[in-house]
C-alpha cells in the first residue's frame, strides 16, 4: 500500500507537507499541491478519506447544484467549461464533487435535504432559479454557497459581464455604419435580461431609436430552433434591419438558417453578432462574430470563492468576469 511516506520521498517534500495536502491546509503553494497531488495520483495513493473527515470536521465533497430547464442537461453550451475550471481549483485542493438533485433513493426531497443526507461542505449552484422553492430554501440555510450566473444579497455570485458585452457588440455593429439593429431577446434569466439591458443602452448611447418591432422574445431554452422561429418574426417586417444581435450562439445559428432560408444573405443583407462563442460558432457559414464569456475563469473563480467560504471565510464577494467581442465574417460595413 501506498503511503504519504512513499510520496515524500518521491516528490522531496517532508511527510508533514504532504500530510497538509490531504487535509486541506491553506498553507502549502498550488505549485506544490499540484506536484504531491499529481505524485499521489501516479503512485495510486488513494487518503483515508474517513480518517480526514473525522480530522477536519469536512467530508471533502462539493455538491454541484445545475438548475437547467431546457432539457439539454449536461449538454448545455455554458456547463462543460464552467465545470472544467470549477473542477481544477475544487480538486486540487482536495475536494471531490457531487451533483445534486431533489430525489434520493426513489423519493421525492429537496435540494437542502441531499446536501444533509450527503455531509457535503458547500454547493455551487449554476443557474439559478429563483422561482423553484426547493433553490430558496438550499439558499437561505448555513450551507456554504456560491451562484454562478445570478446576482444575491446574501450569497457570493460570479457572472459575466453580459451589459459590457452586449454594449460592445452595439458599438461595433454602429462602427459599420449599421443603424437600424435589430435584437433577439433570451429567456426570462439573469443573463437574458442582462443582455437585452447591454442592448437598450448601447441603442440610447448611440442616440439610435429602439423600434419595438425590432425586439423579438425568444424561447427561454437558447435553442438553434427557437432562434430560427424569432428571426422569422423579424423577417416579416415590411423593412428590415441591416443588423441583428442576437442574446445566445445557438440563437443566431438558428437565425442565420432563416435568413438563408428567405433567400438573403449574411452578412451582404443581414449582419449578425451572436453571445457566448460556444465551439460551433466558428465552424458555422459565416463564420459568427459573437460575445465571447470565459466558462473557465467563470468556474475556477467560483470554486476559490466556495472554498474561501468552506475554510471560514465570511465575505460575500461578487465577481463580474470581463467578456471578449470575437469578430468573424458574420458583419460588413455599409
């Protein structure tokens, strides 16, 4: 059996650094976690977690809390790269991670009730939604949280600057000379409406007029589909805008399919700048001009803030991740 033993002697460290690895202490670099984590890994060393818990009062697992209504689950565009980051801080550290769900054992429970029954440490919950009571009372018990895409009074929150971003993407479809832009609202979520507000104040800012005709809602799930139906509404006015932005990448694909579909153009009739920079928007025809979000900063930035929480920390942080206008061959100028 391998021992803390074998890996200091492999790594050079002393047992006691190696033993403050295991057990979470705050005072040992991420360099040389990383290097004891990676020796245990290579050695197959595998802690006591039992005997660790019983030390720190921690059970070393994080409940990850996905609050997502669309139906494409895990497949979702904004999940893998915020769980990515999220899980290279919380597993360095120590930490393994859980998903989170409201049955346990074939009955019916809350979230709150899991995270008890589970012993987890604290929960980063991505999406949240404010309208299912089961969220509300995981929020406002002593369990240490963290909300990814939403803004709160009593917990911390990191999101992207979805106003910033959408500002830019205004500024830039003007800066061609595009004046009448119409815009693709998202569902009824922090981001979506983060987005139509980045939308309304680049227009104002601009001294441009925002048509209500030009606002279409679409569906609340950010679906290919759900943009092709919103830009079909658009495409019916009797003049149409020389530009779209739309509130999500798969939104615009979706929109751009439409405009082919009436026989126009993009970018040579319609411009168009989408929000996100999922993997596809690059591969698409035009190649889509879009708001790139950073998933991975997003989740690293996450998991320290839980942590910092987890280890005692009683600060309610707020973190607002910059955002990137990526431009492509979606937009021409006029």
């Amino acid at each position: 059996m391998v021992t803390i033993y074998d890996i200091a002697k492999k790594t050079g460290f002393s047992p006691t650094t190696v033993s403050k690895v295991f057990n979470g202490y705050s005072d040992v670099s991420q360099k040389t976690r990383r290097i004891i984590m990676d020796t245990a890994e290579e050695l197959g060393y595998l802690p006591n977690a039992h005997a660790r818990s019983l030390t720190t009062k921690r059970s070393w697992t994080i409940g990850i809390l996905f609050i997502e209504t669309s139906g494409v689950g895990l497949l979702h565009p904004y999940f893998g790269g915020v769980i990515e980051g999220f899980k290279k801080v919380a597993t360095s550290k120590g930490y393994d991670l859980m998903f989170v769900s409201k049955d346990i054992g074939g009955k019916k429970s809350g979230y709150l009730e899991h995270c008890k029954i589970r012993g987890v440490d604290g929960v980063v919950i991505v999406l949240p939604d404010y309208t299912d009571p089961y969220f509300i009372e995981l929020l406002e018990s002593d369990i240490p949280c963290v909300l990814l895409d939403q803004e709160s009074d009593s917990k911390s929150t990191v999101y992207s600057d979805n106003v910033a971003g959408s500002i830019e993407a205004i500024e830039y479809l003007y800066s061609l000379g595009h004046r009448d832009i119409a815009y693709i609202n998202g569902g009824q979520t922090f981001a979506g409406e983060k987005r139509l507000q980045g939308y309304m104040q680049g227009m104002q800012k601009l001294g441009l007029p925002v048509l209500p005709q030009h606002i279409v809602q679409g569906s609340y799930d950010y679906t290919v589909e759900s943009g092709r139906i919103a830009m079909e509404e658009l495409l019916k006015l009797d003049t149409l805008p020389t530009a779209v932005f739309v509130a999500g990448d798969n939104f615009a694909i979706g929109a751009i399919g439409a405009i082919k579909a009436h026989g126009l153009s993009v970018p040579e009739d319609i411009s168009a700048v989408g929000f996100d920079d999922i993997e596809m928007a690059k591969y698409v025809t035009p190649a889509l001009t879009t708001v790139r979000q950073d998933t991975y900063v997003l989740g690293k930035r996450a998991a320290d803030m839980l942590i910092y929480c987890i280890e005692g920390g009683s600060e309610i942080q707020q973190a607002v991740i910059p955002v990137e206008l990526v431009i492509r061959d979606s937009c021409r100028p006029l």
